[in-house]
C-alpha cells in the first residue's frame, strides 16, 4: 500500500509538530478507505488540513488530526481596549480603511509607537504608509510582501538636452538592459556575493528560491515596479551628494526582492498567524517574538531579501551605466516593506517597521516619487521624532487597480503622456497617473519630516507590460 512509505520525516517537512499529530495522521493514512491513495496525493490532504484545519472538523475521518492544528481559545491575544495615540501627516486626504487598519495596529499588546504617512492606503495588516514600533517582535505583514522594495538613483553628468537628443537610444537601452514580470529574465543572469549567503543553505524556505534568485537577478517585479530615464534637478548647493547646483541626466528605479521576498513573506506570515492568533480584524499583524527560532529565521530571511533587493538594484545601474558609456556623479538609495531595530527617543529599544513609509533620520537621503507624469524628490531626512523618523515612499494609490481601469481610458491616458513629453514602455491603466495622489500635496504634509534637495521627472518609462500586481508608488 503506497501510502504505507509515509513516514515521520514527509509529515515533519509539511510543517507538522512532533507528537500527536504525527502519530494520528499516521494511524489515519493505514486506515483500509485510504489505501488507494499515492504518497503524492496523501501528502497534498495532509498538507490541506494543516492549512485549514476549521474545513475538516465536521469530517469523522479527520476531526481528530484537525483539531491539533486549531488554536485553543486560551492561546489567542487579545488586544488593548484602546487605540495609542500616533500621528497622522495629511490625515484630510487619508482613507478611513487605512486609518482603521492602522488604529488596529496601535492596539496590539506589544506596540510602542506608530505614525501613518500622507500617501498612506488600505493594504493587508499594516496600511501602506504605516510606520509601526513594537517591542522585540517583528510582524511579517508589517513588512510586506515585497521585502525591501526600494528606490535606486544616478545621476549622470549629461545635459538634459541629452534626453531629447537621444530618446530612441535611451529607449533601446531600456529594452535592452532591463527585464519585468514574472517570464522576463536575462540569458546570463549577473553573479553576485549575494548569491553565496549561508541563508541559502540554512534556511528552508530560503534554499527553495535559491534557483529562482539566480534567474530573477537584476530583474524588475510587475505592476508598481519601474526603470526611467528623466531630469535630475538639484536645487539645493548644501547636498550631501556633491553634485554641484543643475539640471543632469537620471536614471530611476524601483523593484523589491522578487518571488524570493514573496516566499518568505507568505511563509512566515502563515508561521505567526499560527503562532500568535489574533482576532479576525487583526489577524494579519499576527508577529513572531525575536527570541523564538521563527523569528530569529525570519529576520536572518528578511534581512537578506533586503540585501537581494538591493544587488537587483545595483545590476539594472550597472548594465545601463555601461550601455550609456558613464559613470555616476552620484547615487541615491532608499527602502521601505522593512522592519529596523533602532533606539526610541524615549530611550526604549524597538523594531520599527516601515510599510510603504522611508526612513527620514537625520541627515538620511532618499528618493520619494511621484508618478510616471509627476515629479519625484531627492531629500534628506530631518529625524523627526513624532513620524519615528520615517516619510512618505511615493504619491500613494487614490483608486484602486480596479477603479483605475474603470474611470481611466487609453485615450486620456495617452493624451496625459503626450502633454507631460512623457514615453511610456509597457505599463497599464492600473498605473495611470490619475490613479495617484497629488505628490505637491503630500509633499506639503511632511515638510517637517525631510528636506528637498532636488527633483526627478519621468522621460522615458519602462513597466511590465502586463500592468499587474502591486501598486507603483504605493504598493504592498
């Protein structure tokens, strides 16, 4: 009988504890109704039950193992009976789903501090634009799916003329050198000391992506991830960047960790929820103490999906730095869809996490786009005590992907690019510039928060042509 070959071992990979629920899936499996079933097609229902244990409580066969993956309602949290107080930036143009989302969040037992950004919108656990500070925890969905998604700038001692004079160059280029979505990849992916990280090896999760890592290196995500040529404008002569005051050529990108990001962020998010049972309204922010093997995991994980992130970053420059025969004046980069261990200004030490929100300590540079026919700002941090010292990542959604497609034509959005000089490569209505918030607007609400240094507008704009999954200055 096939399904006699399981063993312990099969069940321990699945994820299933040491204990009873081995010895009862066991005991199950060598029942005489099951004994037509391969090995493949008992590990997918053991697999199921585990996933969704509630789907199996009525069966007679299963109720038993089932209930072994049920939290026991002494082991859920309860959360605080009032909200903390956090500041809002631009709180007038904030929807009350990301409010709500964010009360929520202040409600956990471990929550520090908070702060919701001016761009922020509704996500999944935490809102994007949500900075949250809790104590010696960390909460996957408060990071994201996209783990270290970030903005990546250099800029070129070229006259701006330089984008008129060769578009079609540019253009070429950015078909050339840069690859989007999930089928897009180079014939001979760049090798990187990234790639030989003991995480590789040591964390399950984490070796299972290793392949698609490899591929996927120096590659853009889909829908909200972009490459584009357009103005740098530094207006400011006191810079850390020591790019003297003028108009030069940039190159802007944004992209996160890719499907290496995505797996440990849905694998972990499923690990805490298991963990640490929340109420229905906040089962996302579900966390995993960082004393606990999980958390230790996740964090090591999180941290190198931050650091693959950025080696995708460092390979799009690096190829189109070369097709275009120069070297950087200089470089910025910044991230979000992270969590940080920094120091409150009470004193108290916190893990901070930062959804779709950039962090603004003193002196700090980043980039905060707008959208693919708006400005986006060069600044630098203040250290702003009451935002943790975080700012806004981008414009932020005004309507959904859905309503995007609804209330947006071609037409109009043709017309728009034609009238900004703007040359689009791929992209979606999804994406359109009218699905944003006015960047000048959200600007205006953190003037407390960074310093503008300079701007970039948008020239010419690559995006996956399928215009799907995340949000462009905004997303998950």
């Amino acid at each position: 009988m096939a399904t006699l070959k399981l063993r312990g071992n099969d069940l321990r990979k699945l994820g299933y504890p040491e204990g009873r629920a081995i010895t009862l899936a066991l005991d199950i499996l060598a029942d005489r109704q099951l004994s037509k079933l391969d090995k493949g097609s008992a590990l997918a229902l053991l697999q199921k039950i585990k996933d969704d244990p509630y789907a199996y409580l009525r069966d007679s066969l299963w109720r038993d193992l089932a209930k072994e993956f049920v939290p026991e309602p002494s082991r859920n949290v309860v959360l605080n009976p009032q909200v903390k107080d956090y500041r809002r930036y631009g709180e007038a143009f904030i929807e009350d789903g990301a409010r709500r989302q964010m009360d929520t969040a202040m409600q956990l037992p471990v929550t520090l501090d908070g702060a919701l950004m001016p761009d922020a919108h509704q996500g999944y656990g935490l809102p994007i634009g949500g900075v949250l500070a809790v104590d010696n925890a960390v909460i996957p969905y408060g990071v994201g799916m996209d783990i270290g998604c970030r903005m990546a700038l250099s800029i070129f001692d070229l006259p701006p003329r330089y984008l008129g004079q060769r578009t079609q160059e540019l253009k070429k280029m950015l078909h050339a050198h840069t690859r989007f979505g999930g089928k897009e990849v180079f014939k001979h992916p760049a090798d990187d000391p990234i790639l030989d990280r003991p995480e590789f090896k040591e964390i399950a999760v984490v070796r299972g992506k290793r392949e698609a890592a490899i591929n996927q290196l120096g590659s853009s995500g889909s829908g909200n991830h972009f490459v584009e040529w357009g103005l740098v404008d530094i207006t400011t002569e006191d810079n850390e960047l020591g790019v003297p005051v003028g108009q030069y050529l940039g190159l802007l990108s944004h992209s996160g960790s890719r499907g290496l990001g995505a797996a440990i962020a849905q694998h972990y998010t499923k690990v805490a929820m298991e963990k640490c049972p929340l109420p229905p309204e906040a089962r996302y922010l579900a966390w995993l103490d960082l004393d606990t093997q999980e958390g230790q995991e996740y964090w090591r994980a999180m941290n190198l999906a931050g650091e693959y992130a950025s080696a995708c970053h460092r390979d799009i420059h690096r190829r189109l730095s070369q097709a275009l025969g120069e070297k950087p004046l200089a470089k910025v980069e910044n991230h979000h869809n992270f969590a940080w261990k920094e120091t409150l200004p009470d004193g108290r030490e916190a893990i901070v996490h930062r959804k779709g929100a950039t962090p603004a300590g003193q002196g700090v540079l980043g980039v905060i786009p707008g959208s693919m026919t708006a400005p986006g700002y060069i600044v630098r941090g203040r250290g702003e005590r009451d935002s943790i010292q975080s700012a806004s990542h981008g414009a932020g959604r005004r309507l959904s992907r859905t309503q995007a497609k609804q209330q947006v034509s071609e037409g109009e959005l043709r017309r728009l690019l034609r009238d900004k000089g703007v040359e689009l490569i791929g992209g979606g209505l999804d994406e359109a510039p009218m699905a944003y918030k006015d960047i000048h607007q959200v600007m205006a609400h953190q003037q407390d928060l960074v310093d503008v240094l300079g701007s970039f507008t948008p020239r010419i704009v690559r995006m996956d042509a399928g215009g799907s999954g995340g949000s462009k200055y905004g997303g998950e």
